[in-house]
C-alpha cells in the first residue's frame, strides 16, 4: 500500500458511505476481513458479504457530509483520521475519529480498526 493508492481507497470508502451501494462495499474489502467497530465491543463484523449487509442495513444517511486526512502508510497498514456529519431525525450527527486499516497484496482491507466518538443534537 503507497500513500496514492490509500488515498484513493479512502475515498472509495466515503463514497460507499454516501451510496450505500452493497457491491461498493464489498470491493473494499477482502474476502475474510475484520470489520471492528472499537475496542470495548464485542461485535465485530467478518467477512466480505458480513460487512456488507451490516452496513447497507444501516441505510442511506440523508445531509451526509465527510472528510478524510491520511496520516500514515506504512506497508500494508495506512492510518487515516475521518469526520463524518449526517442528518437523523433529531438534527445533526457529527462522528470524528481514527481509523487503521490493513491490506492485502490486492489493495482490499483485512482488517479494519476505528476508533471514534459522536456529538448527537440536544433535546
């Protein structure tokens, strides 16, 4: 993995936030990926198809704004920092966190590691 072609991927993974489109999904990742969603749940996702249906089953986030700063590419290992704000129907949600992703030869993600906190609207 080189800084371009995690940069890229970065930007294939907000896309497929914005699409919500399965088959995005999956091209992201490799065939017996980890989906982690933080360290003190005990629910994460594995493989391909998995990760998949987790994700489209969250839906399509009306008002979806991202970004994306790729911090590190160090071999197959890329670190990135991402801030993701939608609307729900309570107002305005702000996600801000980590990610740390690892890749395979094919440029897929393995394992997937985030890190994040929320800012939901008040009452």
């Amino acid at each position: 993995m080189d800084a371009d072609s995690f940069h890229d991927w970065l930007e294939r993974y907000f896309a497929a936030w914005a699409s919500n489109d399965p088959d995005q999904v999956r091209a992201l990742f490799g065939q017996d990926a980890v989906y982690s969603y933080g360290p003190f749940r005990d629910d994460d996702a594995r493989g391909r198809e998995e990760i998949a249906r987790r994700w489209v089953g969250g839906g399509v986030r009306p008002g979806l704004r991202t970004w994306f700063e790729p911090l590190a590419v160090d071999g197959e290992r890329g670190v990135a920092r991402w801030r993701v704000s939608f609307d729900d129907q309570n107002g305005r949600v702000e996600l801000d966190g980590i990610l740390v992703l690892d890749f395979d030869a094919d440029g897929r993600c393995t394992l997937h590691r985030e890190w994040y906190h929320h800012r939901e609207p008040g009452p």
